[in-house]
C-alpha cells in the first residue's frame, strides 16, 4: 500500500531552499548565509515577547475531581496506549528512535517508560534531551520561497517526548468540552471541523433571502504556534486549577528549551525557544486552545454589538456570533462597524496579555446588504480590505452570493482531481489498486465538501463524476459489467469501487440526523428557517406543499432522502422516531406536553418504554408532565401503546446509525453509504445463475469464492479470480456478433465454437494444460488430485481431508489461473515456468503482508512457511532460473 502511494504521489515541491533574501532584501544563494538568515529570523521569532502580568480573571475553573485525573501518576496503559498511537513512517527526533522502534518493544519497554514519567511528572525532573528539538522547515503553498517566513516550522521530538505528552494530552481530552465553549470546534472532542463552515453558509443563506445586514470577519493571527507567551500559558494553567504536577511539568517542559534549523544539509547553532508551542508535540494543539479561549470569551461576552440572529414567532431564535477552530477564526454580526470597533480593542487587550497579534490589516471582512457608507467607515479605522466576493475558511471557498458555493467549491476541485487523472496516464497498475487510489487520493477530496457544505450537488454532476472514475478505475475502457456491479462492496461480489453519489447522499442524510437529533448551532438554525423545531423531520412524510416552502439547503437534504428512504428504512413508525411524531396534528396542547416531556431527557419513542419494551404507565407520564393532564397522558399511553411490537424488534442498520447521531459519534456517513450500496444476494445469486448452465456448482461455492477474493493479499491473483468469476473476459462467441468479419471460433486452433465455458475448460488446448497443472500440484503435493471444471472456480475438492492441503490447492489453481487469463489469446503463455513466478510472487505477498500486518508475526510466518515448504522444496529442483531460486530463497528466510 505505501509502495503504491509512493508510486502515485507526484513528487512533492522540493524542501531544498536555493536561496533567502536578507534584511536588506538581497538574494543570497551561499549555504552558510542561508543558515545565517534562517537562524537570525527564528531567533527573532522564537524571542520572549513582554506582556502584562496579573490576574486573568478565569470564570469557570477546573473541577476538583477533573484537577486530580489530570494530576494522578500515569498507568503502563496509558503508556502503552500512547505507544499505539504512534504515526509511523515519520522522522525520528534528535536520538534517532523512531516510532517503530517503541512499538517493537513496547512490551519489554512501557513498564521502564511508565517509571521514567512518574519520577517527571512528581518531581518535574524532565530530561535535558526533551529541551532540544530539531526543526525542519516546509515550504507553505502559494508563498515566495526567498522570505524565511514562508516556510513553516515542524520540531521533530524525540518519540519518548511525544508518548508522555500524549498521555498528557488524551487526559486534557476529558476534560477540554468542560472548559471550551460551543463556538470553538478545533482539537475538542465530539466537535467536527464541518460544524463551524456549515454555521456560516446557513445564516449567510439567511441574510440574503431576507435582505439583513450581514459581517464576517476572518481573523489572521501572526504565526499563532509560534508567537504564544509561556508565562500566560502557565499563569493560565494555573489559575484554570489544573494542579501542580501538571503546570510544574508543564513548566520544566518549555524552560530552557533549544532547537537547531535543518538547513538543506545542514543545521544552525542552536537558538533558544523563549515563545509559542511546539508544532509536532501533540500537546502542543490542545494547549494552544485553551490559550485563545480567553479572546473568545472576551469576544462572546462582548454587550457592544450582537452577533446575526435567526428569529421566528413563538420565542425561537438562534444568534451566531463566533467561530473558532484552532487559530481559525470568524466574528459574524448584524453590526459589523461596531463589531470591528469592538474586536481592534479586544485584540490590543489580548495581545497584551497573551503575545499572540492578530493582523487586522491582513483580515478579510465579508459585508453582505451593508450600505457603502458604512462599508468606507469600516476600513478607514481598521483598513480591512473592501469588496471581497468570497473569503478561505478552513479549505473552503465562502462566496457572498449562496448559488456560488457549489459550483465555485466543486468546479475547482475536480480541475484538480482531473490534473491528478492526467498525472497518472503513464502508470501502471492492477484495477485493484486503481480503486485503491481512488479511495487514497481522489475520493477524500470530494468527501471533504461534502461533509462540511450543507448545499446539495445536481444529479447530472455526481453521475459525471462517478462515470469518469469508473472509467478510469477500470484501465481507460468502458466497463464490462454493470454500474451496480463495479460499485457494489468486494465482500457481496463487487469490485468496491466507491460512488461519489452515494458517498453524496450518505453525508446529506447524516447532515439530516444532525438537525433532527442534535442541538449544534446550524441545526437549530435550519429548524427556525424551515419551521421544523417542533416536528417529526425523518420518520413522515411531507406534503408538496410543506415541502415547496423549505429553504435551501435543507430542501434539497430532504429531496435526498426521499429519494434513499426507502433503502434505508421500512416505514414511518420506528422507534427511533423523535417523540415529536406522536403530535402529527401539529396540536399545541399535545405540543406543550411534549415539551415537558422533552425536558425531561425523553427524546425518541423508545424512551417512552421501559427496557422491557413494555410501554410506561400512565401514572409516570403524568409525573412528567402534571398530575392535571391525565387526559394528555392517556393520548399519550394509547399512541406509544399501539407501536409496542417495533419497540422489541432488533436495531436495523439505520437505526444504528442514528444512535451513532445521538451519541455524536464519528463514521455515521460511512454506515450510510455501506447500507445505500449494498446488494446483499443479487450479485451471488446472478453469477450462479451465469454459471449454473455450464458446470455443476451450488450458491455455497460461488459465496465462498467471493469471500476468499475480497480476503485476497495478491492483487493480480484478486483480480483475475473476480474477473473469471464475472465472465470479464470477451470471447470470439461474444465479439462476433459486434465485430464485422470476426468469427465465433476458438482462439486455440480446435474449430469449436469459443464459448466462455469452452475457452476455460472444454477446448482441447486448454485441457493439455489443465491435465499439466494437475500432475504438477500431484507431484508437488505428493496427492492424487483430479481437477475438474468446477475447481476452475475455486469450488471444493472433497477427496482432499487436509485443510492446509486444500488450501495449498486453491492458491495453486488460482495461479494457474492467472496464466490461463494471460494467454487468452495466445496459449504460448501456458508455460510452468510462468505458473512457477507467480507461485513465487504469491508466497512473497503473504510472507511480506504477514510480516508487517501482524502482530503474532512470528507464529503466523512459521505457520505460512510450513504449508509451502512443500511446493519450496519442490521448485528448488525444478527452477532452471538461478534468479527465480535465489528470489525463492530470499523470500524464505524473510
């Protein structure tokens, strides 16, 4: 898989610099004064910046129970669990070690690591080898590469560094969602980074259909990582009671500290590091959060200005006025000129206290219906630029007209995705790692938008889309087998290859279990705009007039799943259904007890029964909503009454996903699209149906030929076995009624008519070689096999009671297999020595794959090694290739 994409990946922008201007602004191309630059500039940056000392004036401190987790001695779990998630493949730090290294030895390790981080985190004694880091510098897109600022900085930590900082950090974990604000969606658990975009483009949807004043303001805060005063960071830490082991610990970890530049081959002297946090240090992202946090405060507590609010009768009202992620962040207001005002002075403030300067000059506004006169005011005290059409947030393109969003976001990506098709025309590769990368490198790019804008895409588009990548996942040609077929999973009879609709539509319904069953900001928002707050959203069905009144987006989400409900769910009456559905007369007596019950944590039908199914008695529904309303509570009790046999059904895979949404957790998209491709029996019992006519074979062996190909290690052994499967192959039968003056004939020379049966089996060439591979695998094997139409697919052969041997078998026909495909015009490929290097190059990939996949990599390796020592022994004597059997030994002693 690595090799792979190290195959495709086009090589990326070299990190060699070939020359830096000076403070004089002078090209300099000598190595030792590019080193001298890069030194000068990080010493300047890195340089303690003064600021105010004092109170901080913390509100909301950390709990006592919270203060002692973060404070307890640290577990061998804990360090065991930081040593698995490790990222391999990454530069080691200063000592050497790499992430490898700890998860060889992490048994024999973590308790001697367990030790060591006690005896720092109890007595601050921390090792003078984690004060030193070395920085590498990589090259920002877009920027000019002679300004030493347009490279950004990454300390490569020594790995003993990053374990006890992770553990610190999975600890800060627990506790961040109680000490962060909603508004702030960067490192904080159960947060997704497409929460605050979507925020965003649903209110400037708003204000444009309603003619209201609009401001988004997106702040640039100068090399945010970097320019963090340690002082504030730790007067912060401890006055948000985070107790003395932590910010002593924290403390010793940024004292003192000193990094060298890597400088093309070479490195500076060492600078001292008396600012920011270390990018590459996994604490570093949480730390950093909580340092802005008191600047979204200020700012959320701001009384000066408000933020846009979305407002309709009955009390609902929904105001949005911060969006953080990280150093990412975006002020919207209905006030933008007071707003502008406000925020320079609170940035001065924060600057003050903290180091961190946000350049309000290099900020971007975004004034939507605001009159020029006000638009002019605003940049001559802040002198932010005017006119902007559209501003970046997050990877995303905001456009100041809503119907650009789609087309400006998506049309520029699939240039991409295009250039990218175009970059790998020259490759070579098996369909099976085509849809490899697919899945690497060109999906991850759509998905992306996908999950994070709420707009629909236009049907024609994504079906463009999915045609192209199939095309291209199968080699450049129109496919042989259908749509279905090429995008159902590997493990029903696929080829797995993914659908962008799909993916499309899977992230649209989850974009609608979110509003239905999660209180995030833009949830409530489309639930005011659309009138819904009060109402059954997924489990009925609305009228064309109910539905011509929703606003974009969400009536093109709502257009998505009527045209997937009926894949997804049976009917309307599921007992994840919000308890909303029992008011389907929109009644208000009904409406306020409901309320009242919804109070009461009872959110979805099947909380209204106990956990043995069995409805609650009226008299608890009376204590939830007054011992007054019997008649209410009796309405109730009847309806919930009469869905009783639902309730004690299994969870359907929808409703796993739900209960995935509510507990917000990650991948529920992920489960929708599994659930929305999926073929279950079709494919299975269409191939049988193929197949049944010309050999005796049962739906069992077809099944089990499906899995064992989706279980296959060898891509070239997987595709040919899914291909034989699927009839992929053409034959002169078939190209004759499509080809003028192609006849139906044999390939081989036998004159019979060249059905797939026949050029597989019946053809009397083709039976010499079957007739070969039999007496080689007899011999080899030491067996007496015979090898019938049936075994071409893979089906049992009963008479063989060893389970090893007939596993043996199977992978041996399947190499035969391969070469009978390779020659399916021309049977002068049908050669042993062909069979025998791809029996070499299947041993290779199960050694290798069990080699590096596997944790019991010893035993499984010993296991693999016995079960061919057979076929080994016997190739050594027969290979007259001295390469051939220098590979197969080398292969043996892996």
């Amino acid at each position: 898989m690595k090799r792979m994409a190290y195959y495709l990946k086009k090589k990326k922008e070299k990190t060699w610099i070939k020359r830096l201007k000076d403070e004089n602004g002078k090209e300099q191309e000598e190595q030792s004064k590019i080193r001298e630059i890069m030194a000068k500039y990080y010493k300047d940056l890195y340089k303690e910046e003064r600021v105010m000392q004092g109170n901080l004036n913390i509100r909301e401190k950390i709990a006592e129970e919270d203060r002692e987790l973060l404070n307890q001695p640290i577990t061998q779990e804990e360090t065991i669990r930081a040593i698995k998630g490790l990222k391999g493949g990454k530069s080691p730090g200063p000592d050497g070690f790499p992430a490898e290294y700890y998860k060889a030895f992490m048994e024999e390790l973590a308790p001697h690591l367990t030790e060591l981080f006690n005896e720092i985190y109890t007595k601050q004694k921390v090792p003078l080898t984690w004060k030193v880091s070395e920085i590498i510098t990589i090259p920002k897109k877009g920027r000019d590469l002679t300004q030493p600022g347009s490279y950004r900085p990454i300390s490569l930590c020594n790995q003993d560094y990053k374990i006890f900082t992770k553990i610190l950090a999975k600890r800060l974990e627990t506790i961040m969602p109680k000490i962060i604000k909603e508004d702030q969606y960067g490192f904080v658990k159960g947060k997704k980074f497409g929460d605050p975009i979507k925020n965003v483009v649903i209110a400037m949807n708003h204000a444009n259909s309603n003619k209201k004043k609009m401001g988004i303001l997106k702040l640039d805060v100068y090399k945010a990582f970097d320019k963090l005063n340690h002082n504030y960071l730790l007067r912060l830490c401890q006055q948000l009671n985070m107790g003395e082991n932590f910010c002593k610990t924290l403390q010793q970890l940024y004292s003192n500290c000193k990094a060298k530049i890597r400088v093309n081959n070479g490195r500076t002297g060492e600078i001292p590091i008396l600012n920011g946090t270390k990018q590459g240090c996994p604490l570093s992202p949480t730390l950093f959060v909580i340092a802005i946090e008191m600047l979204a405060e200020s700012i959320r507590n701001s009384t000066n200005w408000t933020g846009y609010k979305i407002e309709k009768g009955g009390g609902q009202k929904e105001e949005i006025r911060l969006n953080f992620f990280a150093d990412d962040a975006m002020i919207i207001t209905s006030q933008p000129l007071i707003m502008v005002k406000d925020i320079i002075k609170k940035l001065e403030e924060f600057k003050n206290i903290s180091g961190l300067f946000v350049n309000i000059k290099k900020s971007e506004i975004l004034c939507l219906n605001t009159p020029p006169r006000e638009q002019l005011e605003i940049r001559k005290i802040s002198g932010l630029r005017l006119g902007l059409k559209k501003l970046k947030y997050l990877g995303v393109w905001i456009y100041k007209n809503p119907k650009s969003i789609v087309k400006g976001n998506y049309k520029q990506k699939w240039k991409v995705i295009e250039k990218q098709f175009k970059n790998w025309e020259g490759k070579t590769l098996p369909r099976v790692d085509r849809i490899r990368a697919l899945k690497m490198f060109i999906i991850p790019k759509l998905t992306y938008l996908f999950q994070t804008l709420p707009n629909t895409v236009d049907r024609k588009t994504l079906k463009t889309w999915d045609r192209r990548i199939r095309k291209w996942a199968v080699g450049g040609k129109r496919p042989r087998i259908r749509d279905k077929w090429l995008n159902a999973k590997e493990e029903e009879g696929g080829w797995g290859i993914p659908s962008l609709e799909v993916y499309h539509d899977a992230f649209q319904i989850q974009r609608l279990l979110e509003i239905q069953y999660t209180k995030k900001k833009w949830a409530n928002m489309e639930k005011i705009i659309n009138n819904t707050k009060e109402k059954e959203i997924i489990f009925r069905e609305w009228s064309r007039r109910e539905e011509a009144e929703f606003k974009e987006p969400f009536k093109g989400t709502i257009k998505v799943w009527k045209k997937r409900k009926k894949k997804l769910s049976p009917g309307n009456e599921n007992k994840m259904a919000t308890i909303w559905q029992i008011n389907y007369n929109n009644n208000e007596i009904i409406g306020r007890t409901l309320r009242s019950i919804e109070s009461r944590g009872k959110r979805v039908v099947e909380d209204l029964y106990t956990i043995d199914g069995d409805p609650v008695e009226q008299k608890e529904i009376q204590n939830w909503i007054g011992s007054g309303n019997w008649i209410q509570s009796w309405a109730i009790r009847q309806e919930i009454f009469r869905l009783r046999e639902k309730i004690r059904e299994q969870d359907s895979p929808f409703e796993k996903a739900i209960r995935k949404c509510l507990r917000e957790e990650k991948k529920v998209a992920g489960d929708l699209y599994e659930q929305i491709i999926t073929v279950k029996e079709e494919i299975v019992e269409e191939i049988f149906q193929t197949w049944r006519m010309d050999m005796e074979i049962e739906r069992e062996d077809i099944q089990r030929e499906i899995s064992n190909i989706a279980k296959e290690k060898y891509n070239v052994l997987r595709e040919a076995r899914r291909k034989m499967l699927q009839k992929w192959y053409r034959t002169p039968a078939q190209l004759s009624r499509f080809l003028p003056g192609m006849k139906d004939r044999c390939w081989h020379g036998c004159e019979q008519r060249g059905v797939f049966n026949h050029m597989i089996w019946e053809c009397d060439r083709v039976q010499e070689y079957w007739r070969m591979i039999e007496g080689e695998i007899n011999r080899m094997l030491n067996l007496q096999i015979v090898i019938v139409n049936r075994n071409v697919l893979h089906a049992r052969i009963t008479e063989v009671k060893n389970i090893q041997k007939e596993k043996m078998i199977d992978k041996l026909i399947a190499c035969a297999q391969i070469v009978l495909v390779s020659g399916w015009k021309d049977k002068t490929k049908w050669t042993l020595t062909n069979w025998y290097k791809y029996i070499i190059d299947m041993l290779n990939v199960e050694i290798t794959n069990c080699k590096w996949n596997n944790i019991d990599k010893i035993e499984n390796i010993a296991i693999i090694k016995g079960m061919w020592e057979p076929v080994k022994n016997y190739l050594e004597n027969v290979l007259r290739c001295g390469v051939e059997k220098l590979r197969l030994r080398l292969i043996f002693q892996m």
